[in-house]
C-alpha cells in the first residue's frame, strides 16, 4: 500500500486503544478494497474530547470509530445521530461527509449479521442474553427490534438487568422481557432458542470457565459468544459437545467492523475476501 498525497484518514478514538483490533481489519479491508485510505488509533482522554473532534473537520478525517469511554459523550459534539444509535444513546461510528460529523452505532449490526447468514430467523424466538453491560444492551435492542417473542437477561447484579429491561420496555412493548441472577436455576428450563454470553467469562486467560452450564440445556438451541479470544470458549465447546449450533465473537468483531465500511464506502466483501479478511484477524488475535 502507498501512502500519498490522496490518502484518506480514518482512526478509532477511546482510552486505551493499544490492544484493539480495528486498525488490523479496516487496514486490511482497504487493500483488499482497493481503497486509499489508511485507518490509526488515537488515545484520547475525556478532557481532550472536544478538541479531538474539532480536529476531525480541521483534518478532514473521513470515519471514526469510537470506544470505551467516548461512546455517550461524544454525541453532544455530532450534527446528526441516526436512530438506532439515538435509541441506544451510544455511537461507535461516525461519517464526516463535507464537514458534517453523523452518528451510527455498528455493535447490534455486526451482531445481528451472523444470524442473518445462517437463516436463523429471529421473528417470535425466545433468546436469553448473558449479562447486561455495554454489548449487551446493543444485542438487547437489536434483538428486540427483530421482534423476537421473549428477551431473558441474566446478569450477576440483577439490578442492572432490571434497569436495562425498564430502558429496554419503553421502546418495545410487545415483548416479554425476564429478568434474572445469572446462576439461577431457570435459565435451564426456560427452552430458549438463542443463547448469548455478552460477559466476559470464558475469556483469556479464564479459558476454563463458562458463564452457564451448558450440558444442562436440553432443547437445541444456537450459541452465541460474544467473546473471541479464545475463538472457541469453553461455552461454544460445551454447546458443540451437545450438539448445537455456535457462533464464534470473531464474526460478530468482524461485521460490525464491516458494517462501519458499508457506511464509509459502501464496502461489500465478496466470500472470498470475508474468509481472507477473517484468517488474517483470527492469526493477529492469537
Ligand atoms: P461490555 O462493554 O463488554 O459489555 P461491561 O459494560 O463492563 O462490558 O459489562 C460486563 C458484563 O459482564 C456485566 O454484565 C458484568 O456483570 P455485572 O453487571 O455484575 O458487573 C459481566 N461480568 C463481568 N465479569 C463477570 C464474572 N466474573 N461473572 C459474571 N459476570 C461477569
């Protein structure tokens, strides 16, 4: 890739971002795109938040990705926000077209994309998520949007469960939303369809533990873990011993990544570059 005169900026902003993955992927993205463009990190703490987004227009960055802690803070500094991400009061994408900064949230997307692929029909399921943090308030509402039938929250301090379902009731009234401990004794015999860790249990170096037992889920069921270091938690090993379907937090790191693109540039990867881009990201996550 040459970096010239044309070159377009496109940066993640959050404290830290040392660890991310973003710039590996959208850096990819824009070769096997074609695209001149190259994509940097920036730290930037609360205090400098507003300087940093004056810097946008005066440096004329095209896309912005933004994390923890920047996501609901830097709404007040936007010209538009679409809907999604006003509902969610969080943004993690932002588009500078001519100089007007506009906000998108990409997390349920990139969520909701691997079910997408895979047929799985959301309309009338009963989904049960684990945990009631950041992702998991984005997967509540992109879920709950689908018009599933019934949003079970399980979460180790039930009151943030009980808090996201009062947010969540307001916009989606049709669906029965339960709230529970997450070790409690009903989430083995509610029959869901869709179980989701958005915690991070499982996760590197805690590769031992799994957020559910998953062996005493008796209905087959697809599960989704948020997590993606390691590829496959001890959650979606146990689930696949137990014959259900998995999906891996790769797809769901990758898509709304790409989900970012589509806003940016239109980006469609072909299979082929999906699969290129994936194995890539999959070696650098190690
Ligand atoms: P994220 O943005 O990744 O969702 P977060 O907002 O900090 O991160 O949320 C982390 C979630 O993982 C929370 O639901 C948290 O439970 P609490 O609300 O009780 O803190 C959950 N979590 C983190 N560590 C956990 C653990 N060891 N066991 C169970 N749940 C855990």
């Amino acid at each position: 890739m040459s970096i010239n005169s044309e070159t377009s900026l496109y940066c993640l902003v959050g404290n830290p971002v040392s660890k991310s993955l973003s710039p590996d992927i959208h850096n990819k993205v824009f070769e096997l795109e074609d695209i001149n463009s190259i994509y940097m990190t920036f730290n930037i703490k609360s205090e400098e938040l507003k300087s940093f987004m004056s810097s946008i227009k005066t440096l004329n960055i095209k896309g912005v990705n933004v994390t923890i802690p920047h996501k609901i803070d830097i709404i007040k500094y936007l010209d538009e926000v679409d809907e999604y991400a006003a509902k969610l009061n969080a943004v993690n994408t932002i588009k500078n077209e001519n100089g007007k900064l506009k906000g998108y949230n990409t997390d349920g997307l990139g969520f909701i994309k691997a079910l997408k692929d895979r047929n799985i029909e959301l309309k009338e399921k009963k989904c049960l998520v684990i945990g009631a943090g950041g992702a998991s308030r984005a997967i509540c509402h992109i879920l709950a949007s689908n018009k599933i039938k019934q949003l079970t929250i399980a979460n180790r301090t039930k009151e943030k469960a009980v808090k996201l379902k009062e947010e969540l009731k307001v916009f989606y009234k049709d669906i029965i939303i339960k709230t529970y401990d997450y070790n409690s004794a009903e989430i083995y015999t509610e029959n869901n369809d869709i179980y989701i860790n958005t915690t991070n249990v499982g996760m590197y170096p805690n590769e031992e533990q799994s957020p559910i037992e998953v062996e005493k889920i008796k209905n087959k069921a697809v599960f989704y873990d948020v997590v993606y270091k390691p590829l496959q938690t001890k959650f979606l090993k146990d689930a696949k011993l137990n014959k259900h379907e998995t999906i891996q937090g790769i797809e769901m790191l990758l898509n709304q990544a790409l989900e970012s693109q589509r806003i940016w540039n239109d980006v469609e990867l072909e299979a082929k570059e999906y699969e290129a881009l994936k194995k890539e990201i999959i070696k650098r996550a190690k």
